[in-house]
C-alpha cells in the first residue's frame, strides 16, 4: 500500500521482499521508488476540479504558477 501524499522519487525500503541470498541466509530488501504520473490532457471539468482542489489546498499550485510564468497547476514543463 502507497500512503496518501506520497511524492514522486519517494523510495520505499521492503525488508526480507527482496531477490532470496545465494547462502540460502533470507531474502533482501527490495527498494521501490515511486514515480507519479500526472495526466497531459484534462478536459475541462478535470481542469476545473483541479482549481477546485487547489482552492482547497490553500492556492499552493497558484504559487507555483506564478513562479514558473505558466498556467499550469502543477509547475513548470519538462524539457525532452
């Protein structure tokens, strides 16, 4: 189970889910790094609840607009 507010680039340490040790002593830990995928195209009412939750946030994602000089409600653009 991932915890609500998880970030992106989060790592999640499993201890003893790993790949089993060749002496036979257990298995490892396995490490999981969360990657979050946010959508590229919202139609309009997705866009509005978007605002909506931001409202309800406190404006964060309004801050974050202001400082990358775009509209988008979740920072700036990744470059290719």
């Amino acid at each position: 189970d991932v915890p609500a507010g998880t970030q992106s680039g989060t790592v999640f340490r499993l201890r003893g889910k790993g790949i089993p040790s060749l002496r036979g002593a257990g298995r490892g830990d396995q490490y999981v790094t969360v990657h979050v995928d946010i959508p590229k195209n919202l139609t309009a009412q997705q866009k509005e609840l978007v605002k909506q939750l931001d409202e309800a946030l406190g404006g964060k994602a309004a801050q974050t607009e202001e400082k990358s000089g775009g509209t988008r409600p979740f920072g700036r653009k990744k470059k290719k």
